[in-house]
C-alpha cells in the first residue's frame, strides 16, 4: 500500500448528453515523504487531478486513497495551496493564517498559536509584511502567504497547484528553493503541479506526466537522480537532466500530445440470428426459417484527433 494512490480514476464534467472526459484512467502511487511534479498542458486537467486528492470533488470511478482510506472530503491531513492563492482580501497575512490555525488546531491557547503562526511566516520570509493586506502585497508574496497558511496546519501531504504560475523567473527560482527547503525540512510528501519541466526536474524526486485532453491520462513516470541541493547552473550540463527532460518532453509531444477524444458511434449488427438447433426442423410441417433482427447498437469509442 502506497500512502497516496489514485486507482483507476476517472472524471468528467457536464450532464449525461454533453459530458466532458477530462481524466481517464489515472494510475498514481505517491509514498511517504517523496516529492512529485505532474507537468501537463494547461487546460488537460491538473486542477481536477489536485481537487480529487482534495476532496473537493468525487470521481466519476475509481478510488483516490490517502493510508489506505479512501478520500470523500476535503480534510486537514491534506494542505492545498491553490493556483489563485485564494486569501481572504479583508484580513492580513497574519489572520489569513490564523484562520486555517483556528481550524485545524482548536484547542491551542492563543498564544501557542501566535508563536506558530509567526513560525511560518518567517519560514517564508514574510515576517516584515505580518500586518499588510493581500492588495499591498506582490503576486509572490502572496504565493508565499498561501505556502505559509498551508504548511501552518502541518498536513501529511502538501498539494501544490503551479504555485509559482504567475512570477517572473528570478522570484520564481527564490521561491522554488524556499519550498525544497521547506520540504527537506520536515520531509512532508508534496504532489506539485506545474507546467515548466524544468521546475520540476530543479525541485522533485519524480515527475509524472498528464497527457494532452480531453480524456488526459498519466504517462510513465520519470526519476530524477540528481543529487541535493540542486545547482541551477549546474544542472543544465548533468547528463541525468538531459534525459529526464527528453524522456518527459517525449511523452508530452508525443504519445502523450494526441488529444483523444470520445464519439458515439452506430453498430449495425448482422441482420441474421444464427440458427437454433434446439428447435424441431420442421414446425408444423413449415421449414425453420432464418430470424432477423433489426436493431442497432451504440458503443463508445475513443479516437485520436
Ligand atoms: N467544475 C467544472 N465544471 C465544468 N468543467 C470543468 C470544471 N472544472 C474543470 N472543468 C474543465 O475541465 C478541464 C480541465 O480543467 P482544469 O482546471 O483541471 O485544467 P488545468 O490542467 O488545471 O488547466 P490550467 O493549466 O489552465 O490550470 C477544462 O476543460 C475545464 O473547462
Ligand atoms: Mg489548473
């Protein structure tokens, strides 16, 4: 048993007419304390992927199982910092996280709690910005505010939806640090979505690939043994990065960047029955004759665009 695993999801979006396969097939086992990027095409489904291991919403089939128990809603065992940071405008960077500590640990006096909370905006660099307001920070540090109220309610599994989209690459290299620092820190299992390979090749153990969607699918996953830390500069020359970015590159242009889509398309079945021996050869004295049938059948086929 894998401490993350999605077996045989699937999910779509839409009413029965008109549904949309987003995911089909996943097949993920993510264990204890590794660090995993899924890299994919915007649009193919990471967010869904993510949102599945959330708990925010169900698959259409399959299993999403975090220890062995199956996933049905969001929890505090799984921290999820959000593609749109999504910080409650009105409050500072302080209270944002207080109210995810508020949550997860109740019990805790006031002041246990404010001396965990401040624990992690300096763990992100923020302790100059405690008392500033989402609008007064930049997109960075607002990122770095979504990490720090994450990793404040000390989840098992850190789920990261392309955390570092919106920066520009000197922040985005900062950041992507502050995170592998954090992470080699407690050790804590990370799922990372991004759409740069290169930033998951800097900051993970592996990275798996989603294909192109509709109906998009996991590839095979790809290893990266480079040893830590990781040097930027460093790392372009490594003959391992090479290859790890050929082998994921591969997949993505390749097998994996054929969108497949599902039609519906008619069966005409053969007109005839066969014969049934079991009936006398002749009924009351008529010849047996051959049975027809007209009907159609509908099958669900996927093809390649
Ligand atoms: N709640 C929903 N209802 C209907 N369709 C949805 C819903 N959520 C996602 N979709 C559709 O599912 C597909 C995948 O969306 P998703 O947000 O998972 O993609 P993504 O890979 O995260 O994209 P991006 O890289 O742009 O963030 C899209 O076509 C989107 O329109
Ligand atoms: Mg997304």
């Amino acid at each position: 048993m894998s401490f993350l695993e999605l077996n045989n999801v699937h999910k779509g979006f839409g009413p029965a007419n008109a549904r949309t396969e987003v995911l089909r097939d996943i097949e993920l086992r993510i264990e204890e304390g590794e660090f995993v990027a899924i890299v994919g095409y915007s649009g193919a489904g990471k967010t869904t992927l993510i949102s599945l291991v959330a708990g925010l919403i169900r698959p259409d089939m399959g299993k999403v199982k975090l220890k062995g128990v199956e996933i049905t809603e969001p929890g505090p065992d799984r921290g999820v910092v959000f593609q749109n940071y999504s910080l409650l405008p009105w409050l500072t960077v302080f209270e944002n996280i207080q109210l995810a500590v508020d949550q997860v640990f109740p019990k805790w006096s006031e002041e246990q709690k404010r001396a965990h909370i401040d624990k992690y905006i300096a763990t992100v660099n923020l302790t100059p910005a405690r008392e500033k307001k989402p609008s007064e920070l930049s997109g960075g540090m607002r990122q770095r505010v979504s990490v720090a109220r994450a990793l404040a309610t000390e989840p098992q599994i850190l789920l990261l939806d392309e955390p570092l989209g919106a920066l520009d690459a000197l922040t985005r290299a900062t950041l992507q640090d502050e995170i592998v620092r954090i992470w080699e820190q407690d050790k804590r299992t990370v799922v990372m979505i991004t759409n740069d390979v290169d930033e998951g090749i800097m900051m993970a153990d592996r990275i798996v690939p989603l294909s192109a969607g509709p109906n998009a699918t996991l590839g095979p996953s790809v290893a990266v043994n480079i040893p830590r830390p990781r040097d930027r500069k460093a790392i372009n020359h490594d003959p391992e990065y090479k290859e790890v970015r050929r082998q994921v590159i591969g997949y993505l242009l390749g097998e994996g960047g054929k969108q497949r889509t599902a039609v519906s398309r008619k069966l005409i079945l053969p007109d005839l029955l066969p014969e049934d021996l079991s009936e006398p050869r002749t009924l009351y004295g008529t010849k047996r004759k051959p049975r027809r049938r007209s009907e159609t059948k509908r099958e669900q086929v996927e093809v390649e665009a």
